[in-house]
C-alpha cells in the first residue's frame, strides 16, 4: 500500500513538526511564527505495511492580505490531489473559527478526511478535566457531522502516533 497524505490545518499547529517526527528528518520548516511553510514538502516514511508520502502545506486561514490568498490557494491545491487528509486542529484548546472555516473548504472535497488532535501532551498542565471534555467535545462536534474519524496524538511526544499510522493505512 502506498498513498499520498495531505497534511492541512490552520497555522501552528504542529503540522511541519508533525511531519518531521514521522520522516525523522529536519525537512519541513517549523517555527512559532505562523505561515513559515510557504511551499509544499513531501517527506516520505516506508513501514513494512505500507509507505506513506506526507505532503506538508502551508496553514489555511481566512485570507486578510494577498500573499495569505496565495497560500491558501496553494493549500486548497494540494487537497485535491492527495489520498486522504489529515486535518491537524490543536486539541489542547477548544476549535475555533480557523478550524470551522477549513471544515467548509472540505465539504467541497470527496477526498476521506481525519481529524488529528495534536498537542495532547499539552492537556496534563489543563486545570481540571472538564477543560478536556469541552475541548473533545468541541471537536467532536467538527468531526461527527461528517462522519470523520478522530486522532489523538503529539507531535513532539510521538504518543499516538502509531495508532494515527493505523489509521490512514486502513484508509489507503
Ligand atoms: P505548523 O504551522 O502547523 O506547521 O506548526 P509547526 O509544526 O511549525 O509548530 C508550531 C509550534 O507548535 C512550534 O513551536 C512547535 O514546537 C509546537 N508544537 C507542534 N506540535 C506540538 C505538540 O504535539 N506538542 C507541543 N507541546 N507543541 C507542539
Ligand atoms: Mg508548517
């Protein structure tokens, strides 16, 4: 089994980082500041069950200037020649609005989608447990709708990681 995996998401969080634990090579670019993935990077991670080229976009947002359009349209391009999305939200806060205006884009897709809650090493440091629920559930929300499955994992950690691997070759 071989596909191509599209990793998309708002800016920040953690899809560059994401794609460099599973390569293991300093390929994409990661930084605290947003949009510093101009281009698309494919990396590539071959398991003896399959071999999985991740396709590395810039993060999508509302477009406030022209060069946020560019990027959200070189975004919106690698949608549509990809196997299946991962869609990244940061899952040690609520979604937002970024997250619901990428969801919409995808209505316009029949590529399968995933939703992947990154940044779960974070949650640990959240107060009370309740703050988790109301996170997932918020998500949840995104997901259930359309029917997409839910990954949770950190991309710093690796934890989750192979269940998420699981996933997408189920769906390759
Ligand atoms: P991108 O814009 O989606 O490509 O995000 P990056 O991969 O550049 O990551 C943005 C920031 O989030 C960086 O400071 C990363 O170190 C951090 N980050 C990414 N993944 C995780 C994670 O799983 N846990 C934590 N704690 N931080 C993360
Ligand atoms: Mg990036």
């Amino acid at each position: 089994k071989s596909g191509f995996i599209g990793i998309i998401g708002r800016p920040n969080v953690g899809k560059s980082t994401l794609m460099n634990h599973l390569v293991g090579q300093k390929i994409a670019i990661t930084s605290p500041v947003a949009q510093t993935t101009r281009n698309r990077l494919r990396g590539i991670l071959t398991t003896p069950e399959a071999q999985f080229i991740f396709v590395d976009t810039p993060g999508i947002h509302k477009p406030h200037h022209q060069l946020g359009k560019v990027l959200v349209k070189n975004a919106i391009g690698a949608i549509s020649t990809v196997d299946i999305l991962l869609l990244m939200v940061d899952g040690s806060v609520e979604a937002g609005g970024g997250d619901r205006f990428i969801t919409e884009i995808l209505l316009q897709t029949k590529t399968p989608v995933i939703l992947g809650l990154n940044k779960i090493d974070l949650r640990s440091s959240l107060s009370r447990s309740r703050d988790v629920e109301v996170i997932d559930r918020s998500y949840q929300e995104l997901a259930d709708n359309l029917k997409w499955p839910i990954a949770r994992f950190s991309a710093t950690t690796g934890e989750g990681l192979p269940d998420l691997l699981t996933l997408l070759r189920d769906r390759l």
